[in-house]
C-alpha cells in the first residue's frame, strides 16, 4: 500500500480512487480484454489505436478525472508499449493527463487493456508554466499520426526482443501540433528520439 499523500492541493478522492484501482488489479486475473493494444502480435507498430478507440479510452480516463477535478480538461497523451511482453502483462497503456482550468493541478490516468483505469496522484507546481488543454484531441487533426511513428520506427534497427524493449509516442498540448517518440532497446541500451508535426517534418532529435 502506497503512503498516503500530502495534505495540499491533492484531492481526497484520487486517495480513494487509487485504492480502488488496487482491487481492481486484483479482479484481472480471468477478465477478458476488451482490446488489444496491438493488431498483429508480430507487427510491434500495429497500434489498434484509431479515432475511436482513443475516444473510448479517453471517455473512461475523463469519466475519472472528473470525479476529482470537474474542470479537468485533456492536456497530454502517451501511449506505452512493451511489445515483447505477453498482453496479460500490460503490454501496453495509454496515459491521459488533465490540467485544470488554472493549469495549476495535473492528474494522470493510465488505461490498460482491461479498460481499468488507475489515477496518479495529482501534481501541483506554482512556479511551473502553466498546462494548457487540448481544443480538440489530438488525433483528431492528425488522424496519421500512426503511418508517422512507422516511418521512423523504418530509420532505425529494430528493437531486440527483450521484454525491457519498448517505445513511447506522445502529444502536449503545449506544443500543439507536435508529436513525440521515444524507441528504447531493452538488450542494448540505445534510444532513439523522434518528433513531427506532419509526415514531412519527421526529425530524429537523438
């Protein structure tokens, strides 16, 4: 059991909802996966993540959010995938963090394959910029993201299979427009470091 947080801006609720979500991991064991976060096992670039399963999850992920913070507002996405894994062991998660109104307050949700959604405790800094939100979600505008994150996965080795391999592949609404991916090869340590605002744009930053 995780220390209870810091009296503060830390909201009650999300103490509870984190406890919950501790039984919840309990009840997995024999539950169907409403959806694999890949398509094809073998093809570790095949997210099942179009619009609206995104919009699933991010429904489940802002149905939580809210019971904390009625003015939580969608202000960054990351999706985490360990394709080497078995899927019964999460091989993937997709985070959904929300800011407030004030962009003072942050809590993250990650939703597994299960659509079991556990919370973070939220984070608060004064002195930070404040987190803006997404006016629309960020797959919306960019519906290709997917064919971009292939295309730089194609500019480097490919991942060994190792079950610490994985990638990352993220958007803030800080930077709007802009994609983030992070490819980490669990076997030999390297990383590689990409970001888009468009299929033309691709750079690879490391």
């Amino acid at each position: 059991m995780p220390e209870r947080p810091p009296p503060g801006p830390v909201q009650g609720e999300i103490w509870q909802m984190i406890e919950e979500s501790q039984q919840r991991r309990l009840e997995r064991q024999g539950r169907a996966r409403p959806f694999a976060f890949l398509t094809d096992p073998q093809d570790i670039l095949s997210l099942n993540m179009d619009g609206p399963v995104l919009n699933a999850l991010e429904d489940l992920s802002r149905a939580a959010a809210t019971r904390a913070y009625a003015d939580a507002a969608l202000s960054g996405l990351t999706i985490a995938v360990r394709p080497f894994i078995p899927q019964e062991d999460l091989r993937g998660l997709a985070l959904f963090t929300y800011s407030t109104l004030s962009g003072r307050t942050r809590v993250t949700m990650r939703v597994d394959s299960y659509g079991l959604v556990e919370p973070a405790a939220p984070s608060e800094d004064a002195m930070a910029a404040a987190e803006l939100s997404f006016p629309a979600p960020p797959w919306e505008p960019d519906p290709g993201w997917r064919a971009v994150l292939r295309q730089a996965y194609g500019t480097i080795e490919p991942l060994s299979r190792h079950e610490f391999s994985a990638y990352y592949v993220s958007a803030r609404a800080r930077f709007a427009g802009r994609w983030e991916a992070i490819f980490q090869d669990g076997k030999t340590g390297r990383e590689a470091v990409f970001e888009w605002t468009s299929a033309a744009d691709l750079n690879r930053r490391k």
